[in-house]
C-alpha cells in the first residue's frame, strides 16, 4: 500500500493515471541512459480536507468522504468497544477478509484471460 498522506493540493498527475492502470511501470532513470521497470501492484490512497481529483485521474479514482458529524472527532465516544467487539468476532471478520482477496485474486485471473486489468 503506498499512501499519500495529508495532500494539500489538488491531485492531479499523468504518471499515476500510468501506475493505477497499467501493470508495470516504465521510465528513464535520472542522470543514466537506462530505463526501470517496475510492478504497480499497490493500492494507492490518498488523503487530505477536501481533497479535489483533477482530470483522467478522476476516472480512476473511489472518493470516500468521512464525516464524523463532530467538530473534533477524536473526543467523540464510540457506541461499541472494539477490544471486546473484534476478538468476539474474528472468525466472522477472516472470513470477509479472505473473501475480498480471493475476489481480486478471481478479478485478475479473469482480467488475465481477457487482456483487460481490473484493480
């Protein structure tokens, strides 16, 4: 997972259009005559207060907007207690965990089959 962290700007950038839809990733090293490659397969996020997504960028991007419905979040009380709430529901919780691995690992198997990538 590579995270962009508190981005203050708008994002907007052709290489990572390149990144999220390509499965490698080519370019010239800086300051030799040799090029790189690189697998991308990561999960890319990217975080920040009303973060803007510009141009084909847009198109590959899943926008999530928390709001906590509180000034300041980290005072507010849960309703429920995850130390007892997690271990209480670990069997059900590996599970989904395991199905959405096997649902991209099927995504890709297919995406392979048909030339076409998916995540």
């Amino acid at each position: 997972m590579t995270v962009l962290d508190n981005c203050g700007r708008t994002l907007e950038s052709d290489v990572l259009c390149t990144v999220l839809t390509e499965p490698y990733y080519k370019d010239r090293l800086l300051g030799v005559n040799r090029t790189m490659s690189a697998p991308t397969t990561t999960t890319w996020v990217a975080t920040g207060n009303n973060l803007l997504v510009k141009g084909d960028l847009s198109s590959r991007t899943l926008l999530c907007r928390i709001d906590p419905q509180y000034e300041h979040a980290e005072q507010r009380e849960l309703q429920i207690n995850l130390h007892e709430e997690v271990p209480r529901r670990r069997g059900e919780l590996v599970v989904a965990a395991l199905t959405i691995i096997r649902a991209l690992l099927v995504s890709r198997d297919t995406a392979a089959d048909t030339g076409l990538w998916a995540i």
